[in-house]
C-alpha cells in the first residue's frame, strides 16, 4: 500500500513541478487531493490552546449528529520533528465520520520543544477541549486520545502518566480511552538518533515510557500496528498490551497482516480503507469504552 501512495503522488508532484509548482509534500498532496469522508466537516480552524504558532488546533464534526458526541483528540507523529495538522484533514473528517467532535492540535517540535514539551502542548490542548468543545457539540466527560506514530506515543503516555494532565488542571479521568496507531511505548535504551535528540536530557528515562506506567488506573487502549512495521518495530504493541493485560485494563490488541508503518495511518483514509479494517475497529472501541465509563461514572455519583 505504502508504495502505491507513494508511486501516486510523486506523479502528482512531478505534474506539479511542470507548472512550476515545486513544494510538494507526499502526504500534503494526498491530503489536498485524495477523496475524504462525507460525513464529517471543518467547524474551527487555528484556534490558539496557547501562545505561539505550534498551539493551534482544528475542529471536525459530524455532519449529522444528534445530541452531544463523544470527543476524540487525535495527535499526528513525524518523530516529534516534523508534521502539520493541516495535512491530516482526511483524518479529521474521517474521525469526525464515525460519530466523534474530532480536534487535530499542532505542537511544538525538537529542538524547540524536546521531552516533555510536546507533552505538555498535548495537555493544555486537552484543556481547551474540556473548556470549548461543547460550543461543537462535543461532549467534555467523553474525551478519548488517538494518534499515529509518535502521536500514538503522545496520545498514549497522555492517558497513562497523570502529571501532565493534572499540570495542565485537566482531571485524569476525564480521558475515557486511548488509541495508539503504530506507536513506541517501549524503546529504551536510547540508541537512535531520534530518541537520543529528543529523549536524552530527561532525568529519568524510565520516565519517559508509557510501558512505565501501565497500571490499574489506566484507561483502556486500542493498540494497533503493522505486521512489517519495521519503522517502531510491532514489539512496541504487544509490550504496552501484554502490560495493560497484567493490570486487568481492557486492552484490544489488533496486529494487522502485511502493513508497514505509514500503512497503519492511511488505512483511515478512503483510498486505502479496504486495506484493514482498523478506522471501524478503533472507532468502535473507543465509542463502547466512553459509553461504559460514562455509564460507572454516573452510577457512582
């Protein structure tokens, strides 16, 4: 599938080029050109979480919601280096499609933000969701985290390690559920040049895997990746799983047959949906989990 999109659009750049067009992204042009879902639509763009050009996010909706929706905040990877929202609007209104108020925050990048700045961008954007979203028809007691990559990391570690949340005045347990697409959650040593960059200053590097904080009090996870991820090697998953499982946290664990690491994030789009059934699967995990916790939170009060 990889090499398909990429075969597609670097036609597409070369047509471009003749026309003296010559800043062309492989996954900006397929998100400028590729079909997206009908059942989703752009409500907000740019809103500032906070100052600076990398603390603006973008809204999606449902077009034909009844009633509040639960609200799924989706985090785009690019090695904590690189990446726009403005390139994931298949995936917004592909979210938005399946019944979820869908929020793509930016973030700042290394080197202006190594670990735990990402982070914290990630939390104070979970904030303006708890504050804003209702405006969307989003349900605030119905947040769920979801990313690709190192997006999946972040959505992951947000979810599991309470102190950026807690910083950021959001209360853990407002997350419902996460939903991490071919993520690392289990990568120590740090011995690539990546992990080095953005990990290494960290005073603690246990503290830095989601694998560390895999307790009882997590929320439950849809974790998914690639059988020839060869990129953030399928490991990753089944570590984070196998962990979750030992802590009685309900965990669907889905390993999907002959896709590689870019695979696992344009299976949500139209073009390549056919080739796993992972936007369906992920979606209605995450739709029963913030149903069912919403449902004990209730019962308790």
């Amino acid at each position: 599938m990889t090499r398909v999109f990429k075969a597609l659009t670097s036609l597409a750049c070369l047509a471009l080029a003749a026309f003296g067009i010559t800043a062309c992204s492989p996954l900006a042009l397929f998100d400028a050109i590729g079909p997206r879902d009908a059942g989703g639509r752009l409500a907000l763009r740019d809103a500032p979480f906070g100052e600076g050009p990398r603390r603006r996010l973008d809204v999606y909706v449902p077009v034909a919601a009844a009633g509040t929706t639960p609200v799924l905040v989706f985090f785009y990877g690019g090695s904590w280096q690189g990446g726009s929202k403005d390139d994931y609007a298949f995936v917004g209104q592909a979210l938005a499609a399946q019944g979820f108020v869908t929020v793509l925050p930016d973030y700042r990048l290394y080197p202006e933000a190594p670990f735990p700045g990402f982070l914290e961008d990630g939390a104070a954007a979970i904030a303006w969701v708890r504050d804003n979203i209702a405006a969307y028809g989003g349900d605030p007691r119905r947040i769920v985290l979801a990313g690709h990559s190192a997006g999946a990391y972040n959505a992951v570690m947000l979810g599991l390690d309470a102190r950026y949340l807690g910083a950021a005045g959001v209360d853990p347990k407002a997350i419902r559920a996460v939903a991490g697409l071919s993520g690392p959650y289990d990568f120590l040593p740090f011995d690539q040049d990546t992990t080095i960059k953005v990990f290494g200053q960290a005073p603690d590097a246990a503290a830095t895997q989601p694998v560390s904080f895999a307790g009882p009090n997590a929320p439950p996870a849809f974790l998914a990746t690639g059988e020839n991820d060869t990129t953030v090697r399928p490991r990753n998953t089944r570590s984070l799983a196998e962990r979750l499982r030992a802590a009685r946290v309900p965990v669907q664990e889905r390993i999907y047959p002959g896709l590689d690491h870019a695979d696992t994030l344009l299976a949500l789009s139209v073009t390549f949906r056919s080739k796993a059934p992972e936007l369906a699967e992920m979606a209605a995990f995450l739709k029963a989990q913030a149903t069912t916790r919403q449902q004990v939170t209730q019962g308790r009060r």
